[in-house]
C-alpha cells in the first residue's frame, strides 16, 4: 500500500462576506477535490485541540503523529535543518532576516524583500565573522536566512535581537533565564549580530543593491531560537520509507527530523507561481521508491495571509488541478491512499491562523465512505471519521498499510 499525504497550508476559512458569506472552499468549483469526498471519508480536523490555532511547525509536527506540546523546542533548528544546514543534534538554530538599518534605526525589517545579492554577503560574514564558537550561517528564501551555533554549554533560552516592528534600535539579546548557557549564548549572538554589521555596513554589494533601487540588506536580525524536537523517524515508529516535497523551509525542516527524504523540485517555489503539475509528477515519481510521500503546498496560506480569498479560491484550482493529475497518475486506487487536509485555517479576513478545524479527506485503499460528497467546511464537518486530531492522521493512514503496531496481546 502506498500512502500520500497533501498538506494544503492554511486552506480552512470562516465565511467571507464578497463569497455571499461562504468560504473560498464552499464559493468555488473543485472538482476533483470534491470526488475524494465522495469516494472517500471525510472529518474536521483540528491541529492541536480545539480553537487553538497552531503554528505551521507544531500543526505539522502533530500531523506527522507527535505531541508538540512535549515535542517542540523552537522554530529556527528547523528552519536551518530546512534550508540545508546540517546541525548536530544538540546545536542550537536561530531565524534571521536581512534588515535595512539607518542611523542605529531599524527602517526595514526585510531589506525592502529583494534578496539580490544575499548569497554572497551570507558566504562574506561566514568568511568573516570569529565569534571563538562554530557556527554556520545560510541565505534562505527572500530576505531569510538560517544560523546555527554549535559548542557545549549553550541554551535556546534568549530573547529575539528582532523588535518585530520599525522605527526602533535593534534589540539587545538577553539570557531569558539564570543559566550560564543562556548568558553564554546571548553574548556570542551579539557578538556575532555586531561583527555582521560591520562586514555588512559599507560592502560593496550593499552599494550594489542601493544603485539597483533596492534597501541595502546591512542588519541581521535574529529571533525564533531552538533545537531538534525529540521525534522518532517513520522508520523506527512505522517501518515506513518516507519523502517530502516541499519548498518552504520549515516544512523540510521538520520533515527531516522525521526521518523524510527531500524531494528536490526545481520548479517548485513555496510562492503563487509553483508548478504545481510539476508537484504533482514528482509526487507520483517518488511513490516508487517510498511508501509514504508528503506533499506541501504552500500559497493556500500566502493567500490568506494577503487577506485575498479571490486569490486563495485560485490556488485552490491549482491544487485541484494537481490532485486531478496525481488520482489519474497513481497504479491502483485499491493500493493507495489519499489523505488530504491543512495544518491549520488561515481565514482571509483574519490574515493569519485561527483556531477553527480544517476539512479533512481520506480516499483509496480499503477506506469506509461517509454521505459527504463536497470537500468544505461545511460538508467535512458531517464526515464519517467525525471530528479527529492532528496526531491521527498517520495512524488513520498507517492502519490501511497495515503498519500501526497492535497495542495490547
Ligand atoms: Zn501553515
């Protein structure tokens, strides 16, 4: 049996008022979505309980059969697992963002989004910078960028150099407890955040970027500290061969803690313009040699975060046409399953993540069908498999390949 899971990133909303109060979901046509409906099983989905909304790391931690709550220890370990580092595990991960500076003042916390020139000038403060610890430090997506240090002794108990808003100094990073560790670490990150600043300042590809018309990218601002979250592989819970296909940083990251092998699609890009057909083949490809492939899809979320539903009904399309493409590409419906939902709502008019459930679909395999024939928030809701967590998906779909271990003699 060969199982596929497709996370559609943030897809559940509330009613929207230009849809004549339905969700983008309910106001559009999909159909292949739909026929997952109703030749499969369908619930409401709550990623970590009820009315919590969940981040994009402990929503997918949970769906990936784990506890957050005794898991996760932090976003910037897997963000720099994420974007290729490859950290020790008792390392410590930081987020940073390339920021624009000006007389001590943060006036950009993004460097106005251009990331011309960011690999260089990452490779240049990698060169550079001597802190007296190793550490690696790595351009990411736009303006973002990854940082590890690894020595003994240090702790992920510091507080963000990142104000999160402009028109303000740069923070001081402070020890959040009494630990010498945490004392240890902030001082090396603001060692480290103020030798880049010299580096950055007056470089040449900063003068680049300005005659370009961009912001020059001459702060590192670092926030999110955290190390591996304590999560069994696939293989050793399941016995299963796992891999991923995603672009967004921290969707790889925490695929990796769980054992996954990254997919690399070139076309993919975690933004509006993904190939999703591209996804979609490489979903099938990778089912040769796997038995269990996730598959990220990103914009869902970009979308609602953009407050555009019109936009969010339009990435939907894209994922149906992708489902269309994978249900028409796979052997034998009877030897494989479907399981499609969310890691959490992203309601438009809320611009972030909210507690309500997500719609949730199982198909193929040996599955029990409901009377639900739609996928939306209204249909799932009267799904067969009721309302389920997170942490049941794998276990939903494990158990048709027969691979969740008996409890009990
Ligand atoms: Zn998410």
């Amino acid at each position: 049996m060969k199982l596929i899971l497709i996370i559609a990133d943030g897809i559940g909303d509330v009613p929207i008022r230009e849809f004549n109060y339905l969700t983008p979901l309910e106001h559009g046509t999909f159909p292949h979505l739909d026929r997952l409906a109703r030749e499969g099983i369908c619930a409401m989905m709550h990623p970590l309980r009820r009315g919590l909304p969940a981040g994009s790391d402990t929503a997918h931690i949970a769906i990936l059969g784990q506890d957050p709550l005794k898991t996760y220890r932090g976003r910037g370990y897997l963000e720099a697992l994420g974007v290729g580092i490859e950290p020790t595990s008792g390392a410590i991960g930081f987020r940073v963002n390339f920021g624009t500076v000006e007389d001590g003042i943060v006036t950009d916390r993004r460097a106005g989004r251009s990331p011309r020139h960011l690999d260089e000038l990452s490779r240049e403060v990698r060169e550079t910078v001597d802190i007296g610890v190793p550490f690696s430090f790595r351009a990411a997506t736009g303006t973002r960028a990854a940082l590890v240090l690894e020595d003994e002794g240090l702790s992920p108990e510091v507080s963000d150099g990142d104000p999160h808003h402009t028109g303000v100094y740069p923070l001081a990073i402070e020890p959040l407890d009494g630990s010498d560790a945490a004392r240890r670490t902030a001082s090396l990150l603001n060692s480290f955040v103020s030798q880049a600043h010299e580096v950055l300042r007056d470089h040449r590809l900063n003068a680049k970027r300005i005659e370009a018309g961009d912001l020059p990218a001459n702060f590192l601002l670092v926030r999110g500290a955290g190390v591996r979250p304590a999560v069994p592989t696939f293989q050793e819970q399941f016995g299963a061969s796992a891999a991923c296909i995603a672009a967004t940083a921290l969707i790889r990251g925490v695929a990796r803690c769980f054992g996954f092998d990254l997919i690399d699609v070139p076309e993919i890009t975690g933004e509006y313009d993904t190939n999703a057909q591209a996804k979609a083949e490489a979903t099938i490809d990778a089912l040769k040699s796997y038995d269990f492939v996730f598959t990220h899809f990103k914009p869902t979320d970009t979308a609602s975060h953009d407050g555009d539903p019109v936009k969010k009904e339009a990435m939907i399309e894209k994922l149906d046409a992708m489902i269309a493409t994978i249900i028409s590409s796979i052997p034998d419906p009877h030897d494989t399953v479907i399981a499609l939902t969310g890691d959490h709502s992203s309601p438009c008019v809320v611009k972030d993540h909210s507690g309500e459930g997500v719609p949730f679909v199982m198909w193929g395999g040996r599955v029990r069908t409901d009377d639900v024939a739609r996928f939306d928030e209204r249909s799932c809701a009267k799904g067969g498999l009721g309302h389920i967590f997170a942490e049941d998906i794998v276990y939903l779909m494990m158990n048709q390949a027969n691979k969740v271990k008996k409890f009990g003699a």
